[in-house]
C-alpha cells in the first residue's frame, strides 16, 4: 500500500518525531544525544531554520521546528542521514536504524505551539528519576527556557514561545512557563482544545512574530541580482575556472536555500559540475555568508529581503 503523501505548507511548523527499530537503541550513550544535536545545529543554522524545542529519548525524539519556509523534508533526511551514517560507522552496523520516515504534523496555531513546546517538555517525566524534576533532564530544551541549563550548541530560539506568553522579563517568564508546562505534565498527547488559558492567551495577535523566508526566488534573478553586487559579469558567477570558484560557492548556496533546488538541479541545470562538487561548494558558500563582516553575508541578506519571484 502506498505511503499517504506527507503534508508540507511553505508557512508551517512542524512537530517532528523520529524512531528507532523496536529493537535498536536511537542513541545508545549521551555521546550520540550530543552528536544529534550538533547536526541539527549544523543543518538548522546553514538553511536558516530555527527549533523551539526538543526531547531526545533513547529510542525516539521530538523537534518543535520551524523550516522557515525550507523544505522539511529535504532537512530532516540530511539530519538523519548524517546521523545514521555517525551511528552504524561509530557502532559497526549496517542498514536501517530509523523505524521508517519521519513523522511530522502542522503546527498550525499559536495555541497548538504552546501546548505542543508544553508535552515536549513533559516527555522526561517517562526517564526514570525525572518525573517531577522534567527540566533537570540534560536532552531536553526545558532547563534551557528556564534559564538553569546552557544552551551549548546555540541550538534553541525561546524568543518564540515567551513572546507568545507577552512577558518581556525573563526571570518572570520562566516562572510562568514552568507553571504552564507542570500543569500539563499529564497530557498523553497534544491537545489542540486546551484555551491556554492559565496564561491569558489571546488567539490571532500575531505574538510570535514569525518570519519565513521566501524560498522560491527566480534562479535566473538571483543569479543576475548576485552578479549586479559583485559587479561581475554573469558569465564569471558560473565560470567553472579555480579563480571564480568563490562567486560559484556563493552562487551556489544561495541556489540551494532560497530557490529551494536540489543538488542535481543545480548541477545540471546551471553549473555543470557533479553532485559532491556541488555540495561541496554550497558547504563553501556557507562559509562565506557566515563570515559576518563580507560582502557575501550582506548580499544574502538583501536577498532574503527583495523576494526575487
């Protein structure tokens, strides 16, 4: 029987949960917990995504992630897929790990990303020894909004879900959240009838502030608009010569995160070089952007904001 199509929505959020094989460990030390969230970073941060929570169990997760307008699809199975490659390296195995695709619903309200950021928070109280205490648990995001954690890897935007809650102070904000969450530490799924009314939520203000990225600009656009503020002529942007691979790097990252192509898109259509090559480049383009002080970062911000359709 044929899978059901997964729902996608370019505005949407999503409640993502990843299982193991019944009989195989997701993570079998703190080590690969530690491993899965520095790829989620690394995937988060290179295609402008943001999570606003996570539980990493030892035989599943959830993610409260927000693609921002990139494909969900196309992150979690790089996610996963680097991760899966760590493991069977790390533990000398071969084939599957994952139970099948990954689940993910819509998160389609911001009362649902209340009470959903609310049960992921609560999953802990299932470990042995943190029923009670849910926010000590060290892979899960709570300690981090509560402010008695790190947040080591840079990995989650509180911002979000206080906003929601229209508490500015932090240290209020905390207190009143760990209220929220502890009165539904019993919730053995999402409730999207539950008013949030403990916290005077109002539907429909707009509190979160959310911002997606257009992700389907004009490839040929993007590529004019690039060369424009290079002050290079297109032909030098996509010249396969070792002295433009730089313009090509940028080019090609930009390609791949806001015109939404494959790498085999890219490679055939425009650059004319290997999928690894390419991949290559775009982990180069990435680079670039993220030297904050460069022409590149600045011209990929002026994109994210010219919408180039």
């Amino acid at each position: 029987m044929p899978r059901m199509p997964r729902q996608k929505s370019c505005e949407a959020m999503y409640h993502i949960i990843c299982r193991s094989f019944s009989e195989v460990l997701l993570f079998r030390e703190n080590d690969d917990k530690d491993k899965y969230l520095k790829i989620l970073k690394t995937y988060t941060k290179k295609y402008k995504c943001s999570v606003y929570g996570y539980c990493l169990m030892d035989n599943h997760l959830h993610i409260f992630l927000d693609p921002k307008g990139y494909d969900i699809s196309s992150l979690m199975h790089g996610v996963n897929t680097s991760y899966v490659i760590y493991y069977n390296k790390k533990y000398k195995r071969y084939g599957h790990l994952l139970q099948e695709r990954f689940h993910s619903r819509i998160v389609d309200s911001e009362r649902y990303s209340l009470v959903l950021s609310a049960y992921i928070h609560n999953n802990a109280k299932d470990i042995e020894g943190y029923r009670g205490r849910e926010e000590e648990y060290p892979y899960s995001s709570y300690g981090i909004y509560l402010g008695i954690r790190k947040d080591t890897y840079k990995l989650i935007d509180t911002g979000f879900i206080q906003r929601l809650f229209g508490i500015k102070n932090r240290r209020s904000f905390a207190k009143r959240y760990k209220e929220f969450v502890s009165r539904r530490v019993d919730m053995e799924k999402v409730d999207e009838d539950d008013p949030c009314d403990d916290i005077g939520f109002t539907e429909n203000v707009n509190n979160g502030e959310r911002k997606v990225i257009a992700r389907e600009m004009k490839p040929a656009r993007v590529i004019e608009y690039i060369a424009a503020r290079l002050k290079k002529p297109v032909s030098n942007i996509l010249n396969k010569s070792q002295k433009q691979r730089e313009y090509r790097a940028f080019t090609a990252y930009v390609l791949r995160v806001l015109c939404g192509m494959k790498y085999n898109q890219i490679c055939e259509n425009l650059l004319k070089i290997t999928v690894s090559g390419c991949s290559n480049l775009c982990s180069k383009g990435y680079e670039l952007v993220e030297s904050h002080s460069s022409l590149y970062a600045a011209i990929f911000n002026e994109l994210i904001c010219c919408n180039l359709y």
